[in-house]
C-alpha cells in the first residue's frame, strides 16, 4: 500500500508540477495574464482544498479505497482535459477537476498509511510525501522536452494513462472492498478538536501562513527567475529541478527526525531555513547563487510537509484521524490557494520581489507561533 499511494502521488503530482515551468508558454499561447494564471491556479487549490474535509471523514466511515479510487479516475479525466485545452474556460475546467481529484485521493491515501504505519508514522508520510519530489524532478525534464519538440499540451496525456492504469492496478490489489454509508458530516465536532487549544490554533495558524507560502513559491518560481533573472526557460526549468530533487531527500529525513525529537522543533529549524533562503533568492544575481539559494530556500521548505502531516494525526483520535486531517488540510490548502493569485496581482501591479518579501515574513511568523508552542 505504501508503494501503491505513493506511486500515485508521485504520477499526479508529475502533471501537477507540468504546468509550473510551462506557465510562461501557457500564458502566451493562450493570451492570458499572469492574474488570470493565478487565479485560474488558484481555483486549482481551491477545488482541492474543499474536497479535502469530506473526503477524510467519508474515508473514516466508509473505508479508503471507496475514496481513493474515484479519486484516482478523476484525476486521469482532469489531466487528459489539460491535454485537451485550447481556451482559457477549458484551462479553468482542467484545473477544478484536477483539484477534486486530487482532494479525493490525498486524504484517504495519507490515513491509510497512518493506519498502517504508527511508530514510523513520520518517515511513512515522508516516503510519500517524497512523491511529489519525484514527480518534480520528472515533470521538470519532460516539460523541457514537451517545450523543445512537441506542445505544452503533450505530456498531460501520458500522466493521464499512467493513473488510469494504477486505478486498474490498485482496485485489482486492495484487499478492502467499497462501502457508501453515512453522508452526513459531524462538522462541528471536527473543528471543536482541532481549535481545542491555544496550542492546537496557534499551529494552525502557522501551517496556514507556511502552505500560503508554498502556494505562491511554487507556481511561479521558473517564471521569476525568468522574468526577473533573466533565465532562459530551460534553465528556468532545470533551475526549479533542484528544489524537488533537494525535496526527496529531505522529507523521509524530517520525518524519521520527527518520529525521533520534536516535530514543532525541527519544523521551526525548518522555516528560518527557508526564510534565509527566500531572502538571498531576492537580492542574488549571479546564476551558481540563486541556484544555491535555491537549494537552501528547498531545504528548510520542504521539511514541513510531512511533519504538519503528523503533527495533525498525532492529536487526532482513531476514529476521526481522516476527519481531523482532512479539516486542517482544508484550512492549510484554502491559505495556498490564495498565494498563487497573491504572487500573479502583485507581480501584476508591483514586483515579484515584493511578493516575495511577503512570503519571507510569513515564514518568520509561522516559525515563532511554532516555537513558543513546541
């Protein structure tokens, strides 16, 4: 199982990061503004982040595979609808479907592994959360490749057939059945948990300023560095390649760290990181610069993921982990969905670097909340 969902996060999260490094050429051939991509990815998150509660509390009464599979044949319809694109409305559409896709299968694959795995939890959830590492650096290379011989729209068909024949796999393998019960939502209960404490909201409140900032990094950084570095996009592209190949390393690491110390702790050593390393990104002119600055902005970055993952599901009761999870993702995902369209208005009618200085100081509030409650 554990190979299983992280395959299927690795492939969908490869389409996913297509569109990133693509982004400039998208733009142009479909004359769009960089606000109209941003908001059109910020819908993308949107999308992903309403699904997220539903699905984790319908996986906790039903069981996973019943929300992991259509999870999984809706994702391969969004993306083959990306490959499909020829106007803005249709690009709108891909990306909302993509979304709930997405939402109906991370939560459920995520409380499978932390039902299967409880005191390895952490390094569980950084194995998979390395899949989207994974599906970076592979995304990087095929859009270079999709960019020099074929069109943007290409390479979302093979992710397409990927995941419909892991859908076929998957349901072939799993030994749960499926099982559609109760619909209502306990949503009250759900969140009385999660804000139970100073504690527990001051977290929440710091993995929201931290996805706010993910959401927006991610999106546009080969266009910055295009744009305001002067980058080729190939070298834009190969550029964006090292946060994902610093990024497979370092989840598995924090996670297995967090099973071991304090997840609050590492997380905090974490965001001063990436704060450092956004900062000297913004003033860095020279090519082997920003590439270190790069690999230093991923380093602390990427640490948090599968430590907010944990830090969630280690407070959660055994009943309502998919639940509790899912709400907070929800929280978590509605924040990053906002970064997108944040860095597209600014970078509009201001400056990338002025987008970015605010990112920084997210990441330095974020780190205090987390420390004084670690």
């Amino acid at each position: 199982m554990l190979v299983a969902v992280s395959l299927g996060w690795a492939i969908l999260q490869t389409g996913r990061f297509l569109i990133s490094p693509l982004l400039p050429t998208i733009i142009a051939d479909l004359g769009i503004t960089e606000a109209t991509a941003g908001i059109a990815l910020s819908i993308f998150g949107g999308s992903y982040a309403l699904v997220q509660y539903p699905s984790g509390e319908y996986s906790d009464r039903w069981n996973r595979a019943t929300l992991i599979v259509p999870g999984l044949v809706v994702l391969a319809v969004g993306f083959a609808l990306f490959g499909l694109t020829n106007g803005v409305v249709l690009f709108f559409v891909a990306a909302t479907v993509v979304g709930i896709g997405k939402g109906l299968f991370a939560i459920p694959s995520r409380a499978l592994l932390s039902d299967l795995f409880t005191k390895q939890r952490g390094r569980a959830l950084g194995i998979y959360a390395a899949g989207t590492d994974a599906g970076g650096l592979i995304s990087s290379g095929v859009a270079i490749l999709a960019l020099t011989y074929a069109s943007w729209r290409t390479p979302f068909f093979p992710v397409a057939i990927g995941l419909g024949l892991l859908t076929a796999a998957y349901a072939a393998t799993t030994r749960d059945g499926y099982h559609v019960g109760e619909t209502s939502l306990d949503v009250s209960g759900t969140v009385g948990r999660l804000v139970e404490s100073p504690q527990q909201r001051e977290t929440l409140v710091a993995f929201s300023l931290f996805y706010f900032m993910v959401g927006g990094i991610i999106n546009f950084i080969p266009t910055y560095l295009a744009q305001t570095k002067g980058f080729s996009q190939s070298l834009a592209g190969l550029t964006f390649a090292i946060v994902f190949a610093i990024g497979l390393a370092v989840k598995p690491l924090a996670g297995s760290l967090g099973d071991r110390f304090s997840r609050r702790g590492i997380a905090v050593a974490g965001l001063l990181v990436a704060a450092t390393g956004l900062t000297a990104l913004v003033v860095a002119s020279a090519t082997v610069a920003i590439w270190f600055t790069v690999a230093f902005l991923a380093l602390g970055y990427k640490a948090g993921f599968p430590l907010a993952d944990a830090i969630i599901v280690d407070d959660a009761p055994d009943g309502g982990m998919g639940a509790d999870l899912g709400a907070a993702r929800a929280l978590f995902l509605g924040a990053n969905a906002v970064g997108p369209a944040y860095v597209g208005i600014v970078a509009t009618y201001g400056s990338y670097d002025l987008a970015f200085g605010g990112f920084v100081a997210c990441l330095l509030v974020a780190a205090w909340l987390l420390f004084r409650n670690r």
